[in-house]
C-alpha cells in the first residue's frame, strides 16, 4: 500500500526536477517520485522506457510527445513529468514509469477550476502513463502516480486524462488507485476507433474482403483517373523531398473539406520531420497534372501503421482522389511494409469502418478534487446530488480547524 506524503515545497523551479518522497513496499528496492519540469528536464535514462512504451502505441513515444510539448504552446500551463524511479544498490536509479502531464495552477475567471491534463490534445489517438513491460511495477508506478497527484491537491481542481485504451490494466488501475485515494471520478467516452485487424493478408487479399461497392470503386476510380489526367504518386518516408511533400500537403489541405486552418501551424511539420528521422513517416501525395490532388500522413512503426491526417481538394471530388490514394497507401502498408494492424484512429464516420474490420473505444477520466471549493463545484456540475452530501462531509473533517487543506 502506498503512503503519500505532503510536500514541504511543492512547486518547483522551472527545469529543476523536484523529488517527491513515497514510501513504498517494494521489497527489491524503493520507488520514490521525481517531478520534472518541461521535457528537457527528464534524464537519459528514461529514453528506454519511453523506447519499450512505444511499442504499445507510437503516441506513448518520446518524439512524439516532444513535438507536442514544442509546437502546442499554452503559454498559462507548463509541462510537468511525475517520473517513477527504483533506487537500485551501488547502480543508477532506473525509471519504471513516466506520468506526462500539463499543468495551470491559475483559475481564470476566479470560479474556473484549475485543470492538471495529460499531455494530450485533439492531435492525440492514445494516451496514458509511460510504463515498461513488467506488470507489478506498472501497477506500483500507478499506485505512486496517483500518490503524487494527491500530494499535489492544493494545485489542482480537476485531472483530465484522455484519450485511453479501455482495455488496457492501466486504466482499471487509475480508477481504482484515484477511488482509494478518496477522489471523485467520472469516466466518458472519448471517441470510437476503428482499425484493421490484417492477420498476415496481402493487398489483394484484403481487397478481395472489402464490400462490393468499395471493392469495385477502387479500380473504376483508379482508370478513371487516369483516363482524365496525368497521374503521379509520391511516397516520402525520409528527408528526401520531404519540404516539398509538405508544401504540397498544406496547399491540398487549405482548399479541402476542413473547415478551419491548423490552430498550432507549426504541430504537423514538426511530426512529419521527427517521423522522418524515426523511420515513421509515410507522406503520401497524389498528383494530377502535376497539381497535389490529395495528400495523406501515416505514421509506422512497431507493425501498425496509423492514418494521421486525410486531406483533398474538393475540386476532384468526384474523381475519387481520396479513395485512390488510401488504396494506395493501404498497398504500401500491407504489402511492403507488412504491418499487423491499420490504425484510423479517433471517430465514427462511415467511411472509416467501410476500410476498416474492428472497433473499439477510447475513454477519458475526470478526477475531481473534493478538497477544494471549485473541486466541488465541478462534482456538483458532472456528478449531481448523489455525491454531494458525501463530499460536503468530507470537507467538513478539514473544516474550520484544518482550512489550510483547502485550496485557495
């Protein structure tokens, strides 16, 4: 059982790790919590970790979250890493688990809580806790995650960590490790996901497994394109022309369906050039007449290949454009690249499960801070009167006597 401790000083200077002790009954060795502040603060030795976490998910990789700690800048919130570290006899500290979250201790408004968050957004498919592949220290990094967090309560409001597998232990155990702590928690659903389950098939035989119309539109589109205009692909997997590529991805995705410009212009460019240098990248762009038709950016990498972003320009929607060149990206993947499973990530629109065999469902999880007057506030608003006379008592063991415990 983990014993959480108050911290003396429980904000840290910016790029200075803060250690956060917890005792724990690790009998080979004691877990204890650092805190970092910012990415590039967080030691070397986390880069195993992060490298054996991405194996589950690209999105649970060090890059990525790299990227998106550079490019999607909050200039109210920071960066903050509870990392979970064993200290091991005469050898280094190693770290079995990292919690990446952002954080504003500042409520606008007066009344608006204070939000901790994962480091996610909507460019996010998966999130969750950076762990290893053992599962009793990934179920005691949980346990001490959630220990810090209640360590951290006079900082917070409200948690927010989404998008999450459902499926996966982790998430049983932060619901499970937040309830024990005596937190009010509400879980939601985040989005449907749909994928493709290969089982070893090539191109072909994964046409040949496709509805009738689709099975048929996509040679009908393919001569047709070509019957009506000079026709190029390009796959860019590397830095070669990889500039270019992106020019030609923005000026396809400025004139499509989307009905607004990238919020953070600099996110995309920033991942297609670290999927460059990892391996990852899959830019496709197709051309007529020498003119980017529609463009698309998969990330592959540990046997799935993720569709990140779709664009085409609409004046060749009834040529298909988009139909032909993610019949030609899924050749790609399938039958050179050879992936187990095909990744459309988040959302429900039809023509995602016309691609794809399988679905599942990707959760969030608010944690609300009964100890605090705008915790409360939010567990009225999500939760109701069920939980209130529940909370209000509570409150009232830290009150008048223990006031210092609310949060100001």
């Amino acid at each position: 059982m983990v014993q959480a401790q108050q911290l003396t000083n429980p904000v840290a200077e910016a790029g200075v790790p803060c250690i956060v002790p917890i005792s724990s009954d690790c009998s080979a060795s004691r877990a204890f919590i650092k805190r970092y502040v910012g990415m590039s603060t967080l030691p070397k030795s986390y880069a195993p970790l992060f490298l054996e976490a991405s194996k589950h998910s690209v999105f649970l990789s060090q890059p990525w979250f790299q990227n998106l700690d550079r490019t999607v800048v909050d200039k109210a919130a920071s960066t903050r890493i509870y990392g979970v570290e064993m200290q091991q006899q005469e050898r280094d500290n190693r770290p079995i688990g990292a919690l990446l979250l952002r954080t504003s201790s500042k409520s606008r408004w007066g009344i608006s809580p204070r939000v901790f968050e994962g480091l996610s957004n909507y460019y996010t498919a998966l999130y969750g806790p950076v762990l290893g592949s053992n599962k009793d220290e990934c179920a005691h990094a949980v346990e001490l995650f959630v220990g810090a967090l209640n360590n951290d309560r006079r900082e917070w409001d409200v948690v927010y960590l989404r998008p999450l597998d459902v499926n996966d232990p982790t998430y049983a155990g932060l619901l499970d490790s937040f309830r024990a702590m005596g937190m009010v928690v509400q879980t939601y659903l985040c989005f449907g996901n749909w994928y493709l389950d290969v089982q070893g098939r090539s191109y072909q035989e994964y046409l040949s497994g496709l509805s009738s119309v689709l099975r048929k539109n996509i040679p009908y589109a393919t001569r047709k394109l070509e019957r009506t205009a000079r026709v190029r692909y390009v796959l860019i997997t590397s830095h070669d022309g990889l500039e270019q590529g992106l020019q030609d991805y923005e000026k396809v995705y400025n004139v499509s369906w989307r009905d607004k410009a990238e919020p953070y212009p600099g996110f995309i460019p920033g991942l297609a050039r670290i999927a460059a240098e990892q391996g990852w990248l899959r830019l496709g762009v197709l051309y007529l007449n020498d003119e980017p038709a529609a463009a698309q950016l998969w990330l592959t990498y540990a046997g799935v290949a993720s569709i990140y972003k779709i664009c085409y320009d609409e004046r060749f929607s009834k040529l298909s454009v988009g139909t032909v060149l993610t019949a030609k990206m899924m050749e790609q993947a399938l039958d050179v690249d050879k992936v187990r499973e095909v990744d459309y990530l988040g959302g429900d629109e039809p023509y995602k499960s016309a691609w794809m065999s399988h679905r599942r469902e990707r959760w969030g999880i608010l944690i609300m801070n009964r100890r605090s007057i705008r915790g409360m506030v939010q567990i009225v608003r999500h939760v109701g009167g069920r939980l209130i006379k529940s909370s209000l008592q509570a409150c009232s063991s830290i009150l008048p006597g223990s006031s210092a415990d609310l949060a100001r």
